[in-house]
C-alpha cells in the first residue's frame, strides 16, 4: 500500500496529503462507531470517505490505487466517478477513486443514504459500489462509456480510466494505454494496521473548480 501512496506524492508533489482516521472524524457517529468496534473496517472507510469528501470535497483514492500519471485533467469536473466493469446494468460504479467539490449535491445524497439505510455491520460492498450506482440510478439514466449526467452534474469514465481491469482480472500492463490514470488492484486487505485511510488536499493557487479549491486526494 505504502507504494502506491508514494506513487501518489511522485504524480502530484504539490498535493498535502492528510491521514483520515477515528482521530479526527466525528466521535459522535453512531455508524462509525459500531463498524470501528466491530472491525469493520471497510465499512468505516465507507463512511469516512463520504464524510471528508462532503465536508472538504477532494479525491478519495483506496489505498490499492496506483497512479500512472496526473489526476490534472479531472480538475474542471465538479464530481467524477468511474465503471468498475463494462455492464450498466449492474452495480457498475465503484468509489475507490472519487472526485468531488465540497458539498456536491451526489455526494450528499450518497452520505444520507449511508446514514439512514446501514448500520456499520453490512456487507462493504452494499455500503461501496452498490450503494453509488444505487443512488446514481436514482435520477439519471446510466448507460457505459464517458457520460456527464447533467442531473447530478457529474462526469462518469470508462473502466479503463481509474481502474484499468474488472475484479478478478489479471493485470497486464501491455494492455494500458494512453487513457489509464491509475489501476485498482483490489487487495481489499482489511487487517487493524490498514484502519488509516488517505485524503489527500490539493492547494495549489492555480488550479480552481467553480470558484473555489479543489482538496485532493484520501
């Protein structure tokens, strides 16, 4: 994980990253609170990563996300998201990589949804991908490839953008090509010394996003 992290600071060295942990989310949330004492770290990571993306906006990254090459390009997009696999029909929209402004109107919705239908003991990926293309479904259309959904006002990409291959593929890098940002390696390794999860703050003069900074990355 640590590798990918610094493959991270390499790509985007102007970047502040910050350490998301129990330490500075809220005590008070009862979701949290009960993923953390049930070990349920994945579900914890659910939580904190709609609550730092709702309350500071920014990027949130898995820490099995290895960056090829800069994020630059997604900067104008007030919230982006990408497929997981090629199929619209399922539940085909992960937040393993998620950008977002702070307070964007998806990512509310998404942390409502969290707190008003889990409990911090479901399957994680009721509370992961399910639960966003879930809630993305709610109001637009989805169909696969580069779409902007002008109803959330959020820019969907292809799988092999931030993800590169499906769950159980076997990575093959000649098989990147120009248009792959990063890969998902999909380690889902949920042990006690993995609780910390990354969020990362962009401040930088230049870039903006509708007026205001954009904070980057978990």
């Amino acid at each position: 994980m640590k590798r990918y992290i610094k493959g991270w600071e390499k790509h985007h060295p102007k970047f502040q990253f910050i350490k998301w942990t129990e330490q500075n989310c809220p005590s008070d949330s009862l979701y949290l609170n009960t993923a953390l004492k049930n070990r349920k770290w994945a579900n914890a990571s659910n939580f904190i990563r709609l609550y730092a993306l709702r309350h500071q906006g920014g990027i949130y990254l898995d820490t099995d996300i290895e960056i090829l090459k800069p994020f630059d390009p997604f900067m104008e997009y007030p919230c982006f998201l990408g497929f997981e696999n090629r199929n619209a029909e399922t539940d085909c929209i992960n937040n393993a990589v998620v950008g977002a402004i702070k307070g964007h109107l998806f990512i509310d919705s998404c942390y409502k949804e969290l707190l008003n239908n889990f409990d911090g003991l479901e399957m994680a990926n009721l509370s992961s991908p399910v639960l966003t293309t879930k809630v993305l479904k709610s109001k637009s259309h989805v169909e696969y490839g580069k779409t902007f959904l002008k109803e959330w006002d959020l820019q969907l990409f292809p799988l092999e953008t931030f993800y590169a291959f499906e769950y159980g593929e076997k990575v093959n890098r000649k098989r990147i090509g120009e248009d792959t940002f990063s890969i998902h390696h999909y380690m889902a390794s949920w042990h006690p010394r993995d609780r910390k999860k990354w969020f990362r703050k962009l401040k930088s003069r230049a870039v903006q996003l509708r007026s205001q900074l954009l904070n980057l990355f978990k």
